[in-house]
C-alpha cells in the first residue's frame, strides 16, 4: 500500500467492499436512534450484543469487528446518544485548551462518534474495511479526515508512518483480547503521538463476554513507554456504564510526554 495516497487508500478500501445496500443503512439508522432512548436503548444494545455472541463464535478481534459492521450493526451504544455526547464535549475542549491541530484515532469505527468532533485535521484508523467505507461515505468531500486500513503486516510499514498531536483510543482497549493485539496496538498508540495520548477505557483486569476483555491497561505503559505520565483523569457521569458491563465504567485517561532532561 502506497505511503503518500490517501486516493490509493481509499481504492483499496472500495475494491474491498461494496457500498452497503438500502436496506442495510435503514437498519444501521433505525438501530442507531432507539440506543439512544433512554433506557430502552441500552436495553436493546445488551439484548443485540448476547444474541450476536450465541449466534456467531468468536474468532479473533478482527474477525469479529468485521462481521458486525459487515451485519448492519454499529460500533455501540458507547458512540452513540449520552455516551457519544460526554466525549465529544471532553475532546472538543480538550484540543481547544492545548492546541491540537491533528489527531489520529486508532480505532474510528463507524464514524459517528467523530461526527461530533471540532478537530483540525483527523486521521482515522481500523481493522474493518467496511467501517471505513462507512467513513468514507459518511464524510465524503471533507479534506480535512483522512482513513488508512489496518491490514495486519501488510499496512504495517505505513502505518508506522502517522503521527499526530494527539493520538486517540476509545472504547477499544477492553476490545483486544488476544495479547499480542493489545501490546501492537499499546505501541501504535504511543509512538505515533507527538504530544499527548488519550485513552477512554476501563482500567481493571477481567473478562465478560468473548469479545471483551478488560485490561489494566496503566501497567504496559509504566513498563514499557516510562517517558509518558498520567496527566489527569477525567470520570464518567453517572448513566454512562458499559453496554457490555453494566458494573464497570470507562473513564478518560490523559497522558502526556515527558519533557527532556537538559543541563
């Protein structure tokens, strides 16, 4: 995959898949406004998420983002109504406090968490390919997003390349839940950011339903990114636990570089 195209990208990403049919956006719309009813709507998004694990096995992480988005569904309740809101309303301030002019998401699902965003220059990253067409569709003429796919060894010497102000993970963290996934991804993550990384995720070891798997996620990066400190954390409101796990709730995490030793 070239490099410098964001024209090749996208060729790639459309030779892939297909534009989903009518039918299809019907249900990713309709499914979209009722999780956003109060009470109803998370109801509805754990009720989807328990038939969708009996009905398919799960096969890896990869394997399981691309079915669902391939099925018609969303990225979840986290990116949509409350949920979507408070973090749209933390990142737009936060870029605005520390003059953020790019930022680089790792993991954009389906788009409609970044329709909320005030940023400069995005650029968004994910596994599934038809995520990204869902992107691409969704904010066709904006010059100022940009989508890369995540093809395994294939993207990685490109992907190696992005960097950013500030490097963005929501919601994806407790998604990764083969080891070797979780320490790339911690890595991308950190070295592509030039000046901070936040993270909006749970913070404790455990695991729930097959396609998630809670991490505390603050021991990697002691151990292995030690030029980065937590800068703050900012908590969820009450009404904003997990979809997937009602008795845990996913906070944001900011961290910043060290500045360099001198003298």
């Amino acid at each position: 995959m070239p490099g410098d195209g964001r024209g090749d990208t996208r060729g790639s990403i459309h030779r892939i898949r297909q534009e989903p049919c009518g039918l299809r956006r019907g249900a990713r719309a309709t499914y979209g406004f009722l999780t956003q009813i109060p009470v109803l709507g998370r109801f509805l998004q754990r009720a989807w998420s328990r038939y969708r694990n009996l009905a398919q096995p799960f096969q890896g992480s990869r394997d399981y983002w691309e079915k669902r988005y391939r099925s018609g569904s969303t990225s979840g309740a986290g990116s949509y109504g409350e949920h979507a809101t408070f973090k749209a309303e933390f990142l737009n301030k936060f870029v605005v406090k520390h003059e953020i002019r790019t930022v680089l998401e790792w993991g954009c699902g389906d788009g409609n968490q970044l329709s909320l965003a005030e940023y400069d220059t995005y650029i968004g990253v994910d596994v599934s390919p038809t995520a990204l067409a869902i992107c691409r569709q969704m904010f066709a003429g904006d010059l100022s997003k940009t989508f890369f796919l995540d093809e395994g060894n294939d993207s990685a010497q490109l992907l190696a390349t992005l960097n950013a102000d500030l490097a963005l993970s929501l919601d994806v963290i407790y998604h990764l839940v083969e080891d070797h996934v979780f320490e790339l991804y911690m890595a991308r993550l950190f070295d592509s950011a030039r000046r901070y990384v936040v993270i909006f995720s749970t913070n404790e070891d455990r695991t729930t339903v097959p396609h998630v798997r809670h991490r505390h996620f603050q021991t990697w990066i002691t151990r292995n990114r030690p030029d980065w400190k937590l800068a703050g954390v900012h908590r969820s409101p009450r009404g904003c636990e997990l979809p997937c796990d009602s008795e845990l709730v996913a906070d944001f995490y900011v961290y910043k570089l060290r500045a360099p030793l001198t003298g």
